[in-house]
C-alpha cells in the first residue's frame, strides 16, 4: 500500500466514525420523543457527556487523555516496526515460516 491508499483508508475509516456517530445520536433523540421524555431529561450521548462533565469536570480531560493513550499504545503496537528483522522478538518458529 502507498501512503496516499493509508491516508485515504483512514479517511475513509474516520468518516465512517462519524457517520455512525450521527445514526447513534440520531436514533438516541429520537428514542427519546418517542419515549415521551421532556426536553429537560434528553437521553442522547451527547446530554450524557454534558452531564458527566458537568459533574465531574476533570472527567472529560481524563477521558481525553485514556483515550489518547490508549490509541497511542494500540498504534505503537500495531504499526511501529521497531523490532529489525532476525531479532528474537519475532521468534524462531515465525522466522522459520518466512524462509529467515
């Protein structure tokens, strides 16, 4: 893959996040009028998020920041080829395999 098809993977992936972010939120105002609640008690992610951070306030930045972590740990893992081919970590029986 060349870095134009990652970036446009990516893209790609990122506009999916959002669209289904959309429907969730969508579907949740509209459980909610049907469900009869008033607007004083919306059941939407987004009141839920308010709400959280209204009571807790620290809670939005630490969850901002777990967030961050952990996609920064997941991608570190998944995508950062550190480790040179032939080294111990990729073990014998995976070397065996690719002819090493």
């Amino acid at each position: 893959m060349t870095i134009a098809q990652w970036f446009l993977a990516l893209g790609a992936f990122f506009a999916l996040g959002l669209v289904l972010f959309a429907l969730a939120e969508k579907r949740g105002i509209k459980w909610e009028s049907r469900a009869g609640y008033s607007t004083t008690t919306p059941v939407s992610l987004s009141y839920a998020i308010w709400y959280v951070g209204r009571t807790f306030p620290l809670s939005i930045f630490a969850g901002g920041l777990f967030s961050g972590l952990m996609l920064g740990g997941l991608s570190v893992h998944f995508l950062w080829h550190w480790c040179p081919p032939g080294s111990t970590s990729i073990g014998s029986v995976a070397m065996f395999i690719l002819g090493g």
